[in-house]
C-alpha cells in the first residue's frame, strides 16, 4: 500500500486544528458573562498579608493542658484535710523547680507541715493576677479539690496593676522605685501594652470592660477587692476557710527601708479581709521587717533576680514568715498541722 504523501498529513492537521477552534468558540459563546451588579461585587485581589503579620485572635488557654504543663498536683492524701495556695510566681515560679535560681515560697512551705496531718497543695500560677486566674479557668480547677475542712491561702497583686478606668490614675508600676520610669523595650520590639490580666485598682465595684487582644473576647474587669471576695465567697461555699495574704514586698527600698504597698494591694487585701472577717496574713509587713533588719547587702543574697523573685534562701525567709503570720491568727488555726521545724517559728510580734 503506498504511503500518504505530505500533503495529505498537512490537510488532515489544518482540518483539526481548524476544528478545535470552532469548539473553543462556542464554548465561550455558551459561558454566560456576569452582570454588572455582580462585577461591582466582586472585590479586587488584594496583596497577600503575610501570616506573621495578621492579627488572629488566639485561641483561649486550655487551664486543665497548661496546669499539667506546669505539674501542678491534686492533694496527696484526700483523706486529709488540704493547706491550698493560689497566687503568682512568688508563691510557685514556673515548673517549680527553682529555674533560673528563683523559687516560691510555696516550695519550702511544704516542709514546715507535717505531710501526716495536712496536704500542702501549691496552685499558684507565675504571671496571672486575681482577675486572670479566674477568667483563664484555673480556679474553676482549684475549686474542683477544694473540700470542708481545707484551708486556702491567696495572695495577689504582683500582676494586678495596668488597668484603669479612664480619667483616673493608674496604680504606679509596682516593678519601679517611686519616681521612676519604665526601661524602653529592647530594639526590635513594640512598646509594652496595658496589663490586660490585671483588674482594676481599689476594693469597689466599678468595672470596666476590654476585649483581650490575645484571644480577641471581651470581658468585664472587675476591681481588686471584688475578686478577693469572690475568692472568699467561692472557697466559704465549699466549707472551706480562707485566709488572705498581702503580696510580699519587692526589693525596693526607699529611704532605707523595704518599699511597703500600704496605699495599694497591701492596703486594699486588709480591708477586704477585715470587711468579711477572714484570717490577714499581712506577708508585705513581716518579710519588709526582716529584710529591713538585714539590711541592703544581705538581701541581695536571697533574691534570683533584680528585685521580685527570690532564690531558695529567700524563699524559705517568706515561707517562714508565713506560718508566722498564721499562727498569729486567732486561735491558730493550723499550728497542730505543722512540723517539728514549723512548729518551733514564732507567731510574729506586732
């Protein structure tokens, strides 16, 4: 059989060629064009954000994963009545396990009890305040082990400054000798923002509301002495005790003397405990007394960093200094839990 010639290739190609165009034609002939109104809404593109920069809200901290991050423990022994403690990272800093050389007085507390009689169970958390405890979930935790017949101390205030309501006076940085400025921000880095895990200062019942730029939900800020209540009411409701702490001081002196917070947290967690008659442990004044009797050099010595957070041996000078303010309260509720070693601190003497 003879083989097509070239010609005939390039006729058949031309025809098919010419064919596909005439399908591509009436396709678009039978694809309907939009109309005007919908080509007005339908929006440009737009550049592309890069993902590091939109502001996403993040999600809500899960309290139950973080606490388990942390190794916070449920009391050892249920049978027994529980010493519970709810704070900041001066009661419980980070894991616990004195990184960076800095403790809580929550650590060697433990061991001024006797682990026979009474469970000593820390749930303090570093870096949240009476506010954002509660509202990020963890004392919804700590209420869940909380029994009759346990004891619950709390102690807030490092972290509870930075909001205000607007035209008043912000509670001054507690971080700060009086008179001092803020540091600016390392290089690269934003200005820091309003503390929005603080509450509002004083004991009254004004409130606030803010939206959380981390997780972008709004919520009602209530005022210091409100949420020690709630604490007070909430812990009295499980037919527990409660007893209130005032914040241990900062290494600040002024005039050579530890800087006391009488006009502020200090001040405001006494009245509070004096208005619903529960135990003040007034922590602010004892430690502030000690340090003053050791003087400058010598405090040095107990702190794991400039001016807040205490090495293993100032950790233990607060923990002192709190069963000392415990057994100064009426009847001395806990003094037959304590330990051997517990057992031999005095009450305080003023």
């Amino acid at each position: 059989m003879p083989k097509p010639s070239h010609t005939l290739h390039l006729a058949l190609f031309e025809a098919a060629f010419i064919c596909l165009l005439a399908s591509f034609a009436a396709a678009a002939q039978e694809t309907p064009k939009p109309n005007a109104a919908s080509d007005a809404a339908t929006p440009s593109a737009a550049p592309a954000v890069p993902a590091t920069t939109q502001a996403v809200p993040r999600p809500e901290p899960d309290a139950r994963a973080r606490e388990k991050d942390l190794g916070l423990m449920p009391p050892a022994n249920p049978a027994l009545p529980s010493l519970i403690l709810i704070g900041d990272s001066t009661v419980r800093n980070g894991h616990g396990r004195g990184d960076q050389n800095q403790w809580g007085w929550g650590a060697p507390l433990a061991d001024l009890f006797d682990p026979a009689k009474i469970n000593v169970v820390n749930r303090a958390i570093g870096g949240l305040s009476s506010h954002s405890y509660i509202s990020e979930g963890h004392w919804d935790l700590a209420l869940e082990i909380i029994k009759p017949g346990d004891f619950v101390l709390i102690q807030w205030g490092h972290n509870d400054g930075g909001i205000h309501l607007p035209g008043t006076a912000p509670v001054p940085d507690q971080g700060l000798p009086p008179g001092a400025t803020p540091p600016a921000p390392p290089a690269g880095m934003p200005p820091r923002g309003p503390n929005v895990r603080g509450s509002l200062p004083g004991i009254g019942e004004e409130t606030y509301d803010i939206t959380d730029p981390r997780t972008g939900k709004m919520e009602t800020v209530h005022t210091y002495g409100w949420y020690l209540r709630k604490y007070i009411a909430d812990v009295r409701a499980k037919g527990a005790t409660p007893i209130i702490c005032s914040l241990v001081p900062r290494k600040i002196w002024v005039d050579g003397h530890i800087r006391r917070n009488t006009d502020t947290y200090r001040g405001w967690a006494q009245q509070v405990a004096e208005q619903e008659h529960v135990g003040f442990v007034d922590l602010n004044e004892i430690i502030a007394r000690r340090y003053d009797a050791m003087g400058p050099d010598a405090v040095d010595g107990v702190f794991g960093d400039p001016h807040t957070h205490t090495n293993w041996a100032g950790a233990v000078i607060n923990a002192e200094s709190v069963v000392a303010g415990l057994r100064d309260l009426p009847g001395d509720p806990l003094g037959r839990y304590l330990s051997e070693r517990g057992s031999k601190l005095p009450a305080t003497s003023f």
